[in-house]
C-alpha cells in the first residue's frame, strides 16, 4: 500500500486515448446536419408565404412532427424528407411514420382551442440534393 500512497503506479501511469468518432457517428452527424438544412429551407419558404411557425421537432408521446405552422386558418404539420431526387425521398416516408405523424399531430391538436375540431393539414416537404424544394400540400389526405 506504501507505493500507492507515494504515487507509484506498477502498471505505469494512465495515458488518455484519443476519442476518435467512427465512420458511423461521422455519417450520423452528417444527415443530422443535412436534415436541420433542410428543415431550414422549408420553414424559410412556408415563412415567405406567410404561415407562422408554431413548433420544430415538435415531439409527443407518440412521435416527433418536423415543422407545425399557422396560416390561412390551419394547423399545418409538415413532415420533410431528402434525397437524391423528389422521388427517392418521397420513398423514404413509410406507413408507419405516417401513423406515428397523425397520432402526433392529434397529441398537438387536444392542445388548441377548437380542440379536434381544429383545421388541420398535413403536408409533405420534400428536398433533392441540390436543395430545391417540392411541397406536396394535404399529402396524407385519404
């Protein structure tokens, strides 16, 4: 116990390891990144229409909407996808998304003041790789 004291350490003293994100935190970072940008552009292009932005990654118990907005009288949830091409990233958006965005947006909705009776849309917000934007209004309507 003497040399533990006297600071002797028989292994050697401790040397920090460099933390070094792998390859994966890297590529998670990154479409993290082109996500919010792209998120960006869309509210920067509903906001030039008029509409006003309620929430950004708004999340309940359910599932996370990307974008809530006012305007014309509705509640407008937008759900934003990227990729390649307009059609690529409309692929990306799956049946049970879609399910976990209206449970959501029905969490929201119990929060305003006309309740269920609110008027609501929901729009798809699609992004290609160069940033042009495509918006797909009442696109989960039945």
């Amino acid at each position: 116990m003497r040399h533990w004291q006297q600071g002797f350490w028989p292994e050697g003293p401790a040397q920090a390891q460099p933390v070094v994100p792998s390859q994966r935190q890297h590529r998670g970072r990154a479409a993290h990144l082109a996500g919010a940008a792209a998120e960006d552009r869309v509210v920067t292009d509903y906001l030039r229409r008029g509409y006003h932005l309620a929430a950004r990654r708004w999340r309940g118990q359910g599932g996370e909407i990307d974008i809530i907005l006012r305007g014309n009288g509705q509640v407008v949830f937008v759900e934003v996808k990227q990729g390649p091409d307009f059609d690529s990233a409309a692929a990306r958006l799956q049946p049970r998304q879609i399910a976990r965005i209206c449970g959501a947006a029905e969490e929201f909705v119990s929060g305003e003041p006309a309740g269920a009776l609110t008027d609501i849309r929901f729009d798809l917000a699609l992004v290609d790789r160069i940033g042009a934007i495509q918006i797909l209004e009442n696109a989960l309507a039945g």
